[in-house]
C-alpha cells in the first residue's frame, strides 16, 4: 500500500502496529511518523523491537550492497539524518505528554482558564499544605517505636 507521508492515517479508524516503508535502497519502520498517538496504534507483539531492527538492518545491507561506496555513504548519511529526525519527535511527543500531566500542564486546567488571582493563591495554598501534610507522614514524624 502507498501513503504519502503528509497524509496522516488517524482517520482510518484503524490502529496500526507496523508501518515499513521500502524502497530500492532498503527499508525501514515508519510508525512513529503515522502513528503519533498511542491510541492510534495497537501493541507491536509480532516481534521483538530488536528483531525488526535486525531485519530492516538485513534488508538495507542486501539491497545496498551492489551500490559504490560513495552512495551507500550518502544514504547511510540520509539514515542518520532521519533517525535523528525520528529521535526529535519522539522526545518533542514525550515531553508534551509530559507537560500535560504535570501541574499547570493543559490537562490540569481544564475547559477554562483561571484568571482570578484570588482563586490561584487558594489553589497554591492548597497544594502547600498537601505537600507539607506529606512530609509530615515520614517516618521521623511517627510516635517512637513505629519509625524503626
């Protein structure tokens, strides 16, 4: 099947596992760049994620190694520049589902932002307090003989 890359299968109503791409220089795992939502993608059990590294590794070696080394070079070039590209967006993902789970993040605010600075001092008052209350359920805070 052939999907141009600026098409996004989110649509489908489909999840996807794999998605390799091939091509006469070689192969490889294109997931990430379809699938960017875990709930768009359903478990990769079919092997392990060494296995297929192996294997798309195998077919590129197969399928490069009639070509002159200056263009085996600049592909190997292009592969580089393309998992460091895979590598950004799987970091730039991760630290924005991140930053939605941690306070202040999106998901913390809900439908509608607070504006009223009174409600913001109360909403800080109440995770010190939390916070405190948990420092205090240590083990040096506990009446003698239950800490030890």
């Amino acid at each position: 099947m052939y999907q141009s890359k600026s098409n996004s299968f989110s649509g489908w109503r489909k999840k996807l596992s794999y998605c390799i791409a091939f091509s006469a220089d070689g192969c490889a795992d294109v997931t990430r760049r379809y699938v960017r939502d875990a709930a768009s993608a359903t478990k990769r059990n079919r092997c392990s994620e060494g296995e297929l590294i192996h294997i798309v590794r195998e077919i590129k070696a197969m399928r490069r190694k009639d070509m002159d080394k200056k263009e085996r070079f600049t592909l190997m070039s292009e592969d580089t520049r393309e998992d460091e590209e895979f590598r950004r967006n799987v970091i730039e993902s991760l630290a924005f589902t991140i930053s939605r789970i941690l306070p202040g993040g999106d998901a913390s605010k809900g439908a509608s932002q607070r504006s009223d600075p009174d409600a913001q001092k109360a909403a800080e008052a109440r995770r010190e307090a939390e916070i405190l209350r948990a420092r205090g359920r240590g083990a040096h805070n506990l009446p003698r003989g239950q800490g030890q």
